[in-house]
C-alpha cells in the first residue's frame, strides 16, 4: 500500500458526469483526480452509449438515403452496397477521437487521472485497484458517478452474442436476417432504426400499451405510426414468456391477449431499461443510503449522499438517464461543495429519441398537465407547411406547444420530425426563462427553416381557446 495522496475532490466515474464535474472542480481552484476502471475515458455514453449508437444512426441514414431517396431528387447512384466493417470501424474512431479529447480536457486542466477499480474506504478515503497494486486516496469531498448498466430479463441472459445488450447490438459483424427487440423504449427503437435501414426485418415486442411511454401521447402515436410505414413491426401487450436456441437461431415465445406465438430471430436485443451501477463501490460498509427498489442513491438537493461529504449524480440517482442531466448535475454538485449556490432546473432536461424522424420534448407532456387539473391550450404545426421540410422532402411530424390557460406560459414542447434533436434548444431556452407563447410567436424566425414550425405552433397555442378552467 503507498502512501496516501490527498486532494480537494476524488471523482469516481469519467462519464459525461464525472469528467464535466472534474473540469469544473478544476476551474474552481480544486484540486481533483478522476478515476476510471476502463482503458478509455468518457464512461457509457461515449464508449457505448450516446456517441457510438449517434454514429451508426447516422451511417444508417446516409446508406438508407443513398439507397431508397436520392432518386426523388435527381441523383443516380448506381446500385449500392453495405460496407459494415467499415461502418463499424468509422464508428470506433468517433469514439476514439472523442475519448482522447476527454482525457486532453482533464489534463490540460492538471486533474489526476488514475485507471482502476475504485472502493470507498471511508468518508474521505478511496481504495484503487489495478491488478494486483492498491492505492488510497483521500478527499474533503467524494463524488460517485459510475453510471448505469442494462438491466438483465430472468430467462434472456447476456451473451452479447445471441442474445445482447444495447453494447453487443453496436457492434454486430454481420446485418441480422431478423432482430427482436424486447424493449419498446428509446434505446430499442433508435438501435432497431439502425439495422432496420441496414437490411433486417426488426421486430419490437413490448409489455405496455405503447411504445416510448415517456412521451406526450399524440407525439408517441405518430412516431409508432411512422415506425410502423417505415417497416418496423411493433407488438403492444405482448410479453416475452420463454427463448431457447435452436443453431444459429433463437426461439423466442411471446403471449399476447392471451395468444402464443413462437418468433424466431438471429439476434435479440434486450432493452428494457438500466440500473445504477454501485457493485463493488463498498456503499453499504461506508453507510451511503441507497433505495432497496430502485437501487438508486438517495440524495439531498445538493446531492450529497447520508454520508455529508460523499455526492451522488447522473444514472445513480433519481431522475432521467441522461448524459446532459449528468452533466448538470456534475457542475451544480461541485459548485456546491465550492459553497457557490446551484442547482439543475428539472422542468427544462430535454429529452430525444433520435429515430427518423427525431422526436425532442422539454416540460410537460399534454397526459401530465390533465393530471395535474392546469387549465392549458396547445398549438400544433404540421411540417408539411414548413417550406424547408418540403424543400428536404422531410415532412413527417409536428411541433406541439402547450402554454397555461390563463398565464400562456409555456408548460411543454413537444416535437416530432427533422432536427427536431436541435429545434428543442429553443424550447428549453424559453422554458429556463419563463417564456410565453406569444413570445415565441413574436420572436422573428428564419426564413425557410425548420424553427418556423416551433413560431407556427406558439402562433397557435398564443390564440387557442382555455381547455380547461
């Protein structure tokens, strides 16, 4: 054991929490090290999560346009072919490029960095292993943010060959003839949108009524609608009951209204949602309180755990599993340690699906605001008026706004179609700062652009009739 090293901050964890949370600790006078069990930086998101499934999306796309829509505008390509290998291996230097750029930031802001398996040892001390060397650490201040890892379903166990998770379908060697998707949720359609456009009959099979159930429900209904036309079949109230191998091949067994049917696909993607990963972190020994049902880390408005100088962020603790909201959080808990006030407004986390089209969402979905008796008006625009959606040929979609019946603040943005991902910015701007419809709607807009549609929607929702009083 060497001797201990003391700093102002220990971060376990260099996702888009960790390493944004190091970064600013550094900026603040803190001295910081950060430490990672895997070779690369940049935790799930970057590594096998938001960047890699973003570069394959896009990859898809671009093969899927060449192939079924260039024509329309004139472009004769010849016949086309798949070069997955070299897909695959254009998406690796994405992430490679960027997991190099993680670890420049933290150095070039003279934060340790240190790779192992990181233990607590206490309040103010971390355990790091790397084979068989051990080394402590000690801090004022501890901050956890390792993540999440996919949940697994009794029966379909991991074997990133056959039967994988979100990181096994990154990396498939060959286009499967037949995928299922246990899963209809965001990660399961933005995964099943790339193979689909590569070749495989995709078929998704979820449990509830719909999918992508976080989303406002005329949104949800057209993007089902569009996967559906697009060719993706999608099974609702249908539950997986059993799966066996037989060769190559995977039987899966499904139950719906009470009817059996047997699937049979090359590979299954299980994609049912994630946990916190806190295995092998010693929580319990050092008394961090962690929910016996969610497994998620209990924690104050600072984000400080049970124990006063251990802090908790991103997947770990409640909230959406967002790479942005880690990231907020990350800077709003060291800005706290540094006795600044912060906090992260959870009215205004954007949300995305980034299918084709994209769907982006900020504040309240149409459901919740019944819920929750507000009297409301909506305004929607269809793309089909925008000129540059028709001038793309990209005219699936809407934007929703819905405002406060008598306030006409904006409650919740609502957008399903193209750069709907990057649209939502504005949305999310005008919700941090307690915008109005009739702002929106005043706001002059670029012209032809895809945002018209947002002041097309606020126009609407501005001179709506009160829904409800």
């Amino acid at each position: 054991m060497t001797s201990t090293e003391t700093y102002d901050l220990i971060v376990i964890g260099s996702g888009p929490g960790g390493y944004v949370a190091a970064v600013r600790a550094a900026q603040l006078g803190l001295k910081t090290a950060c430490i990672e069990k895997n070779e690369r930086l940049g935790g799930v998101c970057l590594n096998v999560g938001c960047i890699p499934s973003k570069a394959l999306l896009d990859s898809s796309e671009y093969y899927h346009l060449a192939k079924d829509r260039f024509a329309e505008h004139g472009i004769k390509t010849g016949r086309v072919s798949l070069d997955l290998a070299k897909m695959m291996a254009r998406k690796e230097k994405v992430v490679k490029e960027l997991t190099d750029n993680v670890r420049q930031l933290l150095e070039g802001h003279q934060i340790t960095i240190l790779q192992g398996a990181a233990q607590l040892a206490g309040a103010d001390r971390v355990t790091v292993t790397r084979g068989k060397k051990k080394q402590t650490l000690a801090a004022k201040h501890i901050l956890l943010a390792t993540g999440s890892t996919p949940l697994a379903v009794p029966g379909l166990a991991f074997d990133e060959k056959q039967i994988v998770s979100s990181t096994g379908a990154l990396s498939f060697d060959t286009v499967p003839k037949h995928l299922g998707i246990v899963g209809g949720g965001y990660i399961g359609l933005e995964l099943g949108s790339v193979w689909m456009r590569l070749g495989a009959k995709v078929t998704v099979i979820e449990m509830l009524p719909k999918i992508a159930t976080g989303l406002d429900g005329q949104v949800g209904r057209t993007l089902d609608r569009i996967l559906r036309k697009q060719g993706m079949d999608i099974r609702v109230k249908t539950k997986v009951t059993g799966a066996k191998r037989s060769g190559k091949k995977l039987k899966v067994s499904v139950e719906q209204a009470g009817q059996t049917e047997d699937l049979t696909f090359d590979r299954l993607l299980v994609s049912v949602g994630r946990r916190p990963r806190t295995e092998g972190l010693g929580l319990e020994e050092v008394g961090v309180h962690v929910d016996d049902r969610s497994g998620q880390v209990k924690v104050d408005e600072g984000y400080r755990t049970s124990v006063p100088s251990i802090f908790a962020i991103g997947d770990l603790v409640a909230g959406p599993m967002l790479a942005h909201k880690a990231s907020a959080e990350g800077i709003a808990a060291v800005e706290t340690m540094a006795g600044k006030p912060s906090e992260v407004n959870y009215d205004a986390v954007p949300a995305i699906v980034y299918t084709a089209p994209e769907v982006a969402s900020v504040g309240l979905t149409e459901e919740q605001v019944k819920e929750r008796n507000i009297p409301y008006c909506t305004g929607s625009y269809p793309f089909t008026g925008a000129g540059r959606a028709r001038c793309m040929g990209e005219t699936d979609g809407f934007v929703k706004i819905i405002r406060h019946g008598r306030t006409d603040r904006v409650l919740g943005i609502h957008i399903i179609g193209p750069r709907a991902a990057d649209m939502i910015a504005e949305g999310v701007l005008a919700m941090e700062f307690g915008a109005s419809s009739e702002d929106i709607a005043r706001t002059i807009h670029g012209h032809p652009t895809f945002a018209e549609a947002l002041m097309e929607a606020a126009m609407g929702a501005s001179q709506c009739s009160i829904y409800a009083s």
